[in-house]
C-alpha cells in the first residue's frame, strides 16, 4: 500500500510527528518534495529529533527512507543532520537513499536566494535555503542532478569552487543514490508511506501564489516525487492544527491581528504551542482555524481523511472559534480565491463553537474526547465532507491515536 500525509496548511502542522508515527508500521518512508527549507520536530521519550531533509521515519530502528527526485538537496545539510542524529544514537548507515534524480543545493544558491528576495517588489518571506533558486535552475534545465556528478560534461561545467565543496559528498552519496522508478517498483508490495514537506497552501500551484514555495506539496506531487504514477497511490491523510499558522510573508485571511482580546488569543495560542520556526526560530503568525482553506485543501488533495493537530491547546477555553466563509467586497463566499488581492480583502465569518470540560490532552482514543470536543469534530467534517480519522493530542508519539486504521494491511 501507497500512503501520502500532507500538511493541509501553511506547514508546520506537525506531519513529521505524525509520519514518525505511522511509519511504525510502514517498510519504506519516501520524502517527495522541498528541501533543508522544512523542519519536522520529533519527540521520542526524552529525546527530541529536528531534521529538515532526512524523512521522518529514520528514527525507527530497521526502516529504509529515501529522499525522492521531487527534492532539492543540500549535500552539506544532509550530512550534518545525519552526523546528528548519530550523535543521538541512530544508526542510518545503509538505510538512507537518494533519487539520482534530485536536484542539489549548491552554496551560490543561498546567498542568491535572498538576493532575490531582496529585489522583489513583493518579498515571501523565503527561508534563504536556496530553495527557490534549485527549483528554478531544474525548471530552466541548468540543476545539477545527483546523477549528474558522475557526468564529465556537467562536472566539468562547474565551478571550480562548488567541485571542491561537494567532492568529500561525492563517494557518500555514490553509495547511497539509486535510480528512483526501479527502486520504487522493487518496493512495490511493501507498505510505503510517502512524506509531504511544507502544507497544500505552499503549494507552487495551489498555494497563495507568490507567497508559496517552490516545490509540489500536495498529493500529486507524491506520485512525481517518488516516481511512482498517481494511481498507485491509495490513501491521503492531510494533517492540520485546530488553529492556523504561516511563517513568512503572504494572505492570512483568519489572522488574529485586531488589538485586544484577538492579539492575547493569539499570543496564547503561540506560546502554548511553542510556535516558533524550526528552521529560522521566526514566530510564527497565528489565525482561527480557516475552514474554507481547509476544504480547499481537501479538494486539490482529494483526500481520504484528516488527522487533527493541537485541539488540546483549546482545553480550558470556554469557545473555539473557525472561520465557515469569506466576506469580500460585502460577499460571502466559500471559493479559496486565487488572487492575493482578494484574500487581502478577506474579512473571515466566525462562527462560535462551544469549549469542553475534561482535557483533549488527555485522550487516547476517540471515546475519550469530551462531547463538545467531539462536536467541533464533527462540525469541521460536516464542513469538509472529510473524516478526521486521526489525533495528535501533544508532542509525543504516545499523544497520537487514529480512529480509524491509516493502512490497509496488504
Ligand atoms: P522557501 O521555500 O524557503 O523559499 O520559502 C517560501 C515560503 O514558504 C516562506 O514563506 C517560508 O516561510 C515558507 N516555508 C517554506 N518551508 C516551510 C515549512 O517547512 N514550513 C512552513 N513554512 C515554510
């Protein structure tokens, strides 16, 4: 079985607390898209793992990951994040592998990066990773490849200095690259599960477009990022917090700005939440959980089911508030708009949604959830038309529960 979790955000959602947990039961974990631009926080016991490139499930003893051609690769970054989780006692030798096809991160990109940002009339808010740049390059067919390294013509094109850098990487990932599609297809009837980077609303054509990143984060991306085609694919979860979050610039159409009681929920909630980027520490912005966005995420990522993120952080308040439609220029409408104009505009619905007794951060199952937090659950599918057949009730791998099996045993 084939399965893809996306983040159904801005990112951050938590996906890679979640890919750790369902990778338990998986053989192969597949990262598809972006690059060292992602942060995924993982808390095992009183261990706590933040990888940006490596997929999630590396953590697991035994478990292959591969990093997948719809990447774009710091060799330097890879390396260290390797060495550092040996430090923390994973053992990733011979378990790690890497689509030939990826494209790398060379260290001009970085330093370009933000000298596009700095030109830009509308700045996003990049990471400065030299995400962006290796993109472009691959789309203007001037990348270089992982495969590319052993090209003489390629190898031979490059600056002297990015052949000195990337020379200690070469051997290394001589051992480790493989030709993704015959990889994939010698998996094929294992349990595979196909990790998502950054959230369908960054997406380069989904997202709010400038404001996005520049790889494929939403499901389709699996299938061309794992070089696999998209009816092979089975299952897509989305994972989301019951709040919203962006880092960068960009629309926020439920954003808690108005003075007063708005900006201390929304300073509670970061604090709570410890919403801070795991790649740049920036804080990140927070909104009501915006319920149009979310159906639009389940639209463009025709997915099979939610898993909810951070309802806990609403134990002990009286309401929770969500956005159910948009207001612009006086109409309301339940379309994601496509211009960055519009979503400007956007003066989000709220509707009031009763608080709970008892704790959510306590529950272990379904039948746990006090009753008017089950409501709100019940609320947002009705909304979506999506189950939410999953839990993260907190930053542990025993603080996550599915309703409902995420694989189909094969
Ligand atoms: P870039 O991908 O580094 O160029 O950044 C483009 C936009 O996407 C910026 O607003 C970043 O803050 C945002 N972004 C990129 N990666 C992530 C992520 O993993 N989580 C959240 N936001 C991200």
């Amino acid at each position: 079985m084939k399965l893809v979790v996306i983040g159904a955000q801005w990112g951050d959602e938590g996906k890679g607390k979640m890919v750790d947990y369902l990778a338990e039961d998986a053989d192969l974990v597949v990262r598809f898209s972006g690059g060292a631009n992602a942060g995924h926080t993982i808390k095992v016991g009183d261990q706590t793992f933040k990888l940006h490139l490596v997929p999630a499930g590396i953590i697991y003893p035994g478990k292959t990951v591969a990093l997948g051609n719809g990447m774009v690769i710091d060799p330097e970054s890879l390396f260290q994040e390797l060495a550092g989780i040996k430090e923390q006692g994973v053992n990733w030798e011979g378990r790690v592998f890497i689509s030939d096809r990826a494209h790398l991160v060379l260290p001009s990109y970085k330093q370009e990066d933000q000298n596009m940002e700095s030109k830009r009339a509308r700045p996003i808010g990049t990471t400065g990773r030299g995400i962006g740049v290796a993109y472009s390059r691959k789309a203007d067919r001037d990348g270089i490849r992982v495969a590319d390294l052993w090209d003489s013509v390629v190898w031979d094109s490059m600056k002297e200095e990015d052949r000195k850098w990337i020379q200690p990487y070469k051997n290394l990932l001589k051992d480790m690259k493989v030709n993704m599609a015959g990889f994939m297809m010698k998996n094929k009837d294992k349990q595979v599960l196909l990790e998502g980077a950054q959230g369908a609303l960054l997406d380069l054509d989904h997202g709010t477009y400038p404001y996005v990143s520049s790889g494929i984060s939403t499901c389709s991306g699996a299938a061309l990022g794992a070089a696999i085609g998209p009816k092979h694919i089975d299952k897509a979860l989305g994972v989301f917090k019951a709040y919203q979050t962006r880092v960068g610039n960009g629309p926020f159409p439920t954003e808690m700005l108005a003075e007063g009681s708005e900006l201390d929920l929304g300073n509670q909630l970061r604090e709570l939440g410890h919403e801070y980027g795991t790649t740049t520490g920036r804080p990140r912005r927070i909104g009501y959980l915006d319920l149009v966005a979310l159906k639009y995420a389940g639209w463009v990522n025709s997915l099979d089911g939610y898993i909810l993120s951070h309802l806990n952080l609403y134990d002990g308040f009286d309401k929770i508030e969500v956005c159910v439609a948009y207001e612009i220029d006086g109409v309301e409408t339940i379309d994601f708009p496509s211009s960055t104009v519009d979503l400007d505009k956007v003066k989000p619905v709220l509707k009031a949604l009763p608080g709970w007794e008892g704790k959510v951060g306590e529950a272990r199952c379904w039948d746990d959830i006090p009753e008017a937090a089950k409501a709100v659950v019940k609320f947002i599918e009705e909304y979506t038309d999506v189950p939410v057949v999953g839990y993260s009730v907190g930053p542990l791998r025993d603080e996550t529960f599915m309703k409902e099996p995420a694989w189909i045993k094969s």
